[in-house]
C-alpha cells in the first residue's frame, strides 16, 4: 500500500502540492512500474481525504479495522525515520509496525531494521530545488514528471 501523507504536521511549512495532486502523483509514478510490479501496488487515499493533521498511527488503527489480523510493515526513508520520536504516539506506532528504513546514501543509522538498496538517491527537497533553479530532474518518473509540468508544480513551467 502507498499512501501519500494528507497535512503532515510536523512539516514546518505546507507542502506545495494538495493532497489530491500527491495522490494523483503516487498513481502516475505506478504507470511507469512494470505490469508485475502495479498488480503488487495500491495506492490509497486514507490520508489525503482525511482533513487535518494526518497522524501514521491512526492510518495505522484505520487498516487494522479492515485488516485485523495482519502484520504491517511501516516502510520509512531515513529523512523520515530521523524524525520518528517526534511523531504522534511513535511508541504506539512502533508496537502497530515493524518500521523498515530504506537507508538514504550516506546517512546517519536509524534505531530501525535498515535496508540499502541499489536505487537511486531520491530527495523531494532537491526535487524542489531543481525546479525552482529551473532544471528537470533526473529522478522522477516520466509520467510524474509531465504532471507537474502540466499542472505548474514546484515552479516547473
């Protein structure tokens, strides 16, 4: 399951793109994936039709209801595992997931099970920051990319 993140709170500013466009973008980038790898995908808008403050462990309590008896696996980057005892009730969510942190090149160990993988090194800051400089990343999938060109996202027209 792939859910974008509705009002992240502890974001200091709000993001640029609503919580529908993220939702669409997850999508898009499935489009790029192999038909194998889309069957194994869904993505969800369990927080991006949620208003407010959109918090992992009621994410977490939401699929329980509808998946009671099985096991989940929180998949972080390590930007967002940095900032994990910040959360809402991380020791609840801790207890409701293994968290499993895909280890960004060069960053500093998680208290988590870490997995390094031979992918790209994918930052939406510098996603950001290649807009506004007005350069085309490198990274995006091209069906996320001719998104955010059509709809003017991150400055990218």
């Amino acid at each position: 399951m792939l859910i974008p993140t509705g009002d992240p709170y502890l974001r200091p500013t709000n993001p640029i793109a609503t919580p529908g466009e993220r939702l669409e973008m997850c999508s898009k980038a499935l489009e790029d994936l192999s038909d194998e790898l889309q069957e194994k995908v869904v993505v969800l808008d369990i927080e991006t039709s949620r208003k407010g403050a959109t918090y992992t462990f009621d994410t977490l309590q939401s699929l329980r209801a509808f998946f009671p008896k099985d096991d989940f696996t929180l998949i972080l980057g390590s930007d967002a595992a940095s900032t994990f005892n910040k959360w809402k009730r991380s020791d609840d969510v801790k207890k409701q997931a293994e968290i499993l942190v895909i280890k960004r090149p060069g960053a500093a160990p998680s208290e988590f099970k870490e997995l390094e993988i031979t992918a790209l090194d994918i930052s939406a800051t510098k996603i950001r920051e290649d807009f506004a400089n007005g350069k085309t990343p490198e990274t995006i999938s091209p069906s996320v990319l001719k998104y955010i060109k059509d709809r003017g996202l991150y400055g990218s027209r």
